[in-house]
C-alpha cells in the first residue's frame, strides 16, 4: 500500500469486531512507529498496551468516576479553554455527524453521554493504547510524539486494522497512572482503540472534511 493511500485511508472507528489483535503485530506496529523522528532522538515515547481483565479493570473504573460526575483531572489542557472560529464551526460539525450517523437526536442528553462513556471503554476495541512520557520532557516532546502515533495509525493501516486516537482516555489521568502503575508525575498524553473494524457499522460510515491546501498554505517565492 501506497503512503498517500494509507494516510487518506485512516479515519477514527468507533465500533469494533471481538476478533481479538495478536501480541505481535502490536510489536511489529510499535516498532515501526519508532522510526518516527524526536528531537536530538529523544524518543519520548512511552506506551501501555492494555488488552483482556486489565483493559476491562481499567474501563470500568473509568467509566465509574464518569458516571459518578467525578471531574476529570487531565494532565494537561488538549483544547482551547475558550472556543473561537473556524474551530469552533469545525468541532460542531465533527459532533453532527458522528450523532447523525448513530441516530442521536441533538437535544437527547442522555444517548449523547451513554455515546461520550462509550470513549471509555475504547469503543469495545479488544486493544487499547495509553501514551505518556515523563515530565523531564517540554512541548517538543509533543511534536515528536504526534509523528510517532501518526507513523503507529497509518502502519496499521497497511495491516488490516484500524484505530482511533482518543484524547478522552486522559482525562483521568490519576486514575489510569494509578492503575497501571505509572509515575504519578509523567505526562498521560492521550488513548487509542485498536482492533478489526465493523465495516457494518454506521458509526465508522461516515468521513469528516479536510480544508483544501489553499486555505491554510501561503507560498513565499
């Protein structure tokens, strides 16, 4: 498969098969994430692969505190705490049409969080993926951090598999560091769901725009 083809195959899939990801192919994916480039080759990366009871321990906890109305305690803010346009517009329209596509009326409160617990269980994917990094490490560590879950998505893409980057396994980063044990002090910078897609579903049918280059690009002759 084609780089290009691979990365304009990638997309976020929210409903997954039980068919369950060998242990080593998740080795080959991470290995080959690793050629991604860091600063000084640094290589900040840190991963937990967390499959079986673990994820299952892991979820319903996580679940629970969101249930419960615990606030959640990220390690750092992903968003911007005061939304402003064309990102706001953007984040709207990203919201229709994953409701759209499962039927969630706007105004039903109640289907919308059981969709939002749904990020916690990965999306019933049979892998989940946790990244962190110790907190030595500064905003770079965040770059070079992007190109390596980019590098892991799209070599999973080439392998048949599919995945979805998930800012939301963060939120309750005491939480998930407690339980897997991972120092208190690094930095839990996001999830991701790893698994077969349900090509079935609605959920994974539909595709969210991409701007066309001339709208963020300024060429200087």
């Amino acid at each position: 498969m084609k780089a290009s083809d691979a990365i304009r195959q990638r997309h976020s899939v929210r409903r997954f098969l039980p068919e369950p990801v060998d242990k080593n192919q998740i080795r080959f994916l991470l290995d080959i994430a690793s050629h991604a480039p860091s600063g000084a080759n640094t290589q900040p990366w840190q991963v937990a692969v967390v499959t079986g009871n673990s994820k299952q321990q892991l979820c319903q906890q996580v679940t629970d505190a969101f249930e419960a109305g615990i606030k959640p305690q990220p390690d750092y803010e992903y968003y911007p705490l005061e939304w402003q346009e064309p990102y706001l517009s953007r984040r709207r329209a990203c919201g229709l049409q994953l409701y759209q596509s499962l039927g969630i009326d706007r105004k039903d409160k109640a289907a919308q969080k059981a969709q939002w617990a749904a990020n916690y269980r990965a999306f019933d994917a049979p892998v989940m993926l946790l990244f962190w990094m110790d907190n030595v490490m500064q905003t770079g560590s965040f770059i070079d951090f992007g190109m390596f879950l980019q590098s892991f998505m799209i070599a999973a893409v080439d392998a048949g598999l599919a995945t979805c980057p998930q800012a939301a396994l963060a939120e309750y980063a005491p939480l998930v560091k407690n339980l897997l044990g991972i120092p208190g002090e690094a930095t839990l910078l996001c999830g991701m769901a790893l698994g077969y897609e349900d090509r079935a579903a609605a959920v994974n049918q539909y595709r969210t725009t991409r701007e066309y280059h001339d709208t963020f690009t300024r060429f200087y002759d």
